[in-house]
C-alpha cells in the first residue's frame, strides 16, 4: 500500500529533465494525468475476469507467485484495514484496488490475503500469456520480482518498448548485472518525480530477480545513482549499480549549444566510470561552452601524499585514465584489488583496448583475453572476477604477458620459489620485503595484493612496453 503506484509510460521519465525552453508545447501535467488513468485502467482490461478460488482461476498450468513472493509482495505493500485513497482510486488490505462500497467496514488480514491472491491471479495468466509467447525463461524468483513489479505497477509495464521486457526476450545473459537492475530501477517515478521508497522497492525485486534473495541480506548490495542533466535530456535520471563494481558508463545526456564536461558529485567532485560503486548518489551535470579535450584530473588523492612511495605511480596513472578513485576523493591504497579489476589495469597496460562486457560481468571480456592468450588458465578464475587478487596470480598474468622467464638462480625468497615471481623480481617488477625479526626477503604470494602495489607494477609494464 505504502509504495503503490501505477507506472508512467516511459516517455514521462525521459522528460525529467528537458530543458526549459518558452516556445514548448508539452503539458507534463496532462501527460502525467493520461498515463496513470492508462496504466490504472490496463490494469484490469486486458485481464480475464477475477474469481473467488485462484487454485481454479484460468489456466492450470500458469506461472504462480510462491508464497515467499507473496510474503514480500505484502511487506512491500503493508496492511491497511481501512480504505486509502490510492492514485485517484480505493485500495484496502495489501493493497487491493477496489470499490469502496463492497468495504463500508474495512478488511481483515485474512479477508485481505484473500482478496490479494484473486488479484493476483489474473495477474499471473497475464505474465505467463506474455512468457511464454516471446519465448522468455525464467527461475521461480525471477517470476516472483515480475510478479511483484506488475502487482504494484499494473500490466502497462509488461511491454517491448520497455527496456527490462527486451532484455528478457533478448536473453538477460546479453547484460550486466546493473544493465539489469538499472531496467528495473527506472520504474520508481510519481509524476515526473523519483520516489526514493519506490526505488528501494525496486532495488529489492532487482535483488531477487538477479540473485534469487528475498531478503536482500544475502547478496551484493545495489546503490543507486540519481542524475540532474543540469538543463539537458536526460537518457534517465536514475541507473543502479552492483556494489564494488566500477561505473562503467553512464547515462547520456545533451544540450544544445554545450559541451558536456562531465557528472559531478557535492564539493564539485567528479564522478568517472572507473571510479568504484560504494555508495547512494547524486550528481550534476556541468556544461561548457568550448569543448574538452581531456577528463578532468584531480590533483591529490585525499589520502595520497606526495611523500608516499606510490604517489607517482597513482596520479600518473590516473591521469592516463588507467585507474580511478572512490567518489569521496580517496585512492584508498591498502585497499584489495579484485581480479576483475587487476586483468583491467594490467591488460590495458600493455596495450590492449577497452573490453565491453560479454555476459553477466563487466570483465568478463577482459577474462576472455587472458584466457585465450594464455596469460592465465581456467582454474585461476575459480573463486570468480570479484575475488581479491593474489600476488602470485598478478606475478603469473604479468610474466606471461610480457614473456618474461626465470633464469636459473635460486629465489630470493624466502616463503616461495614459484618461477613466475621470480622472473618479475629479476625484471625489477617487484621487490618484496624484508622480515623484520628473521631478516629474509619475503614476497607473501598468497596474500592479496593492494592497490598501491598494483600500481607500481602497472606503471611499470606500461613504461616497459612504452620503450622503443
């Protein structure tokens, strides 16, 4: 009940931000209007008929909502005794759109469960006709994120020209994650307004429908990014995003006679695409009247002093559009770098390009380079492209990269004598440390590597192919 409104047509959130010009003949009012009585009233009339028994409604063999998706559907919803005024219409109980006159003394919990199962019915024979024609597959949680989404958006959002319902018919195994969770994400407008309880709700069925968790406990959190084009069309104002992923794109944006300089967060920081997912955002477009010629660069890292050790390192690197920061200004140096992200820095290092996406990973298409060109093997990608980076397995995909070979001297370490190591120390790659009570260089080639030593070696491999 507390979240439920009918969806806008889509062409409502992409005027979010149009710039304002006198001579515009568009009432977004009026627009506003038509496409809540249009999803209001698709709600219902291209669905069959309602019933008393949803066990006997329609067809037998339709999709159903299980009953951990009608337990969410209704904590989404909440419980209300009483009649509400809801969008221009009465609902009561979970939410229930109804006449007011069949409730004149309001609803029981479980005359309220029931009432929402005979909703739901129709609901599910609708879903399904639409499943099954276009060929989509989906597990019982995937069904139950749909089944949740149309139960408080109406069957107006069940169409191609939707991104969500292309991505399905195209094969959700064609997008990433937060392509995926972006889809859903845009349904979270009252009028032209973001609704932040309404994009909660739908980071919740993104959860569910990308990772089968119906509490959103167990699984990667999901952060939003809520976008002000500043006087430009917006593609969308809103796009989610995995956390500990990188950005990787962005929304377009456009206005006529200015140059687009980049999203900029509060303090006039700038958000890039390879700066890291940690938190809820919000950003502005900046424009300008001549055009950029390259990113802005931020002097210092907050906790980047030109007395470190890798200070050099990260701000040429950074400058080079290799690495990013955090969107608080931080580089973060001790912080993990995951395999995903380490197969990113080192590949473009030595001159490969940008990799798009090819399934469900952002670096899956980085992956697929390592893999074909030797420079790691399968059983190296056991743990998956988010596990934390080894140092071992960043002396392995770096030495095979550069075809670099151990010649025959013992190791200097003292905790391990793997070739691959020891070539990179004999190439002046790496250094490792010397053991304060024993005295003995050790590399610790089990431990995960942190960002401010990959950028030693980054910067390294990419003086070193540099070289004419």
């Amino acid at each position: 009940m507390k979240n439920r409104i009918f969806c806008l047509s889509l062409c409502v959130v992409m005027l979010v931000t149009i710039l304002p010009s006198p001579t515009s003949a568009i009432d977004l009012s009026e627009l506003v209007d038509q496409a809540q009585n249009d999803a209001r009233e698709d709600n219902f009339s291209e669905l069959p008929g309602g019933t008393e028994d949803p066990d006997e409604y329609g067809d037998p063999d339709r999709l159903r909502t299980s009953e951990a998706g009608i337990a969410l559907i209704k904590d989404f919803e909440g419980f209300s005794p009483d009649l509400i005024l809801d969008v221009g219409s009465w609902a009561i109980g979970y939410g229930t759109h109804v006449d007011p006159k069949d409730y004149p003394d309001g609803i029981t919990e479980e005359e309220a469960d029931k009432l929402m199962r005979q909703m739901l019915a129709p609901i599910e024979e609708y879903l399904t006709r639409y499943i099954r024609r276009n060929n989509i597959t989906l597990t019982q949680e995937q069904f139950d994120a749909v089944s949740s989404m149309t139960y408080n958006l109406g069957t107006s959002h069940v169409n191609s020209e939707y991104r969500f319902w292309s991505m399905l018919s195209n094969g959700i195994g064609n997008y990433s994650a937060s392509e995926i969770a972006s889809s859903i994400g845009v349904f979270c407008h009252v009028g032209t307004q973001i609704n932040i309880s309404l994009l909660n709700r739908r980071i919740r069925e993104a959860q569910l429908f990308l990772y089968g968790d119906y509490t959103g406990q167990n699984c990667p959190d999901i952060c939003y990014v809520i976008f002000d084009g500043n006087g430009g069309n917006l593609e969308t104002d809103v796009w989610l995003y995995v956390m500990g992923d990188i950005y990787h794109s962005f929304p377009s944006v456009t206005a006529e006679g200015y140059y687009f300089t980049g999203w900029y967060m509060e303090g006039n920081i700038p958000l890039t695409e390879d700066t890291i997912v940690e938190q809820n955002l919000y950003v502005t477009a900046v424009w300008s009247d001549t055009p950029q010629t390259q990113k802005p660069v931020i002097s210092i890292f907050s906790d980047v002093s030109g007395t470190d050790w890798f200070s050099s390192y990260v701000h040429d690197l950074y400058s080079s559009g290799i690495i990013g920061g955090y969107s608080d200004s931080t580089f973060r140096p001790n912080a993990q770098v995951s395999v995903g992200e380490a197969l990113k820095m080192i590949l473009l290092s030595i001159g490969f390009q940008e990799q798009p996406k090819l399934e469900a990973h952002w670096a899956d298409g980085y992956q697929k380079i390592a893999l074909e060109f030797g420079f790691l093997d399968d059983a190296d990608f056991a743990s998956g492209l988010n596990a934390p980076a080894n140092r071992a397995l960043i002396a392995k995909l770096t030495s095979r990269a550069l075809g670099l070979h151990r010649s025959a001297v013992p190791s200097p370490f003292a905790d391990t004598d793997d070739d691959f190591v020891v070539a990179m120390y004999q190439a002046k790659f790496i250094e490792g440390s010397i053991d304060s009570e024993t005295g003995k260089r050790m590399f610790y080639p089990d431990n995960p590597i942190n960002r401010a030593e990959l950028s030693k070696i980054v910067w390294t491999l990419r003086k070193t192919v540099q070289k004419p």
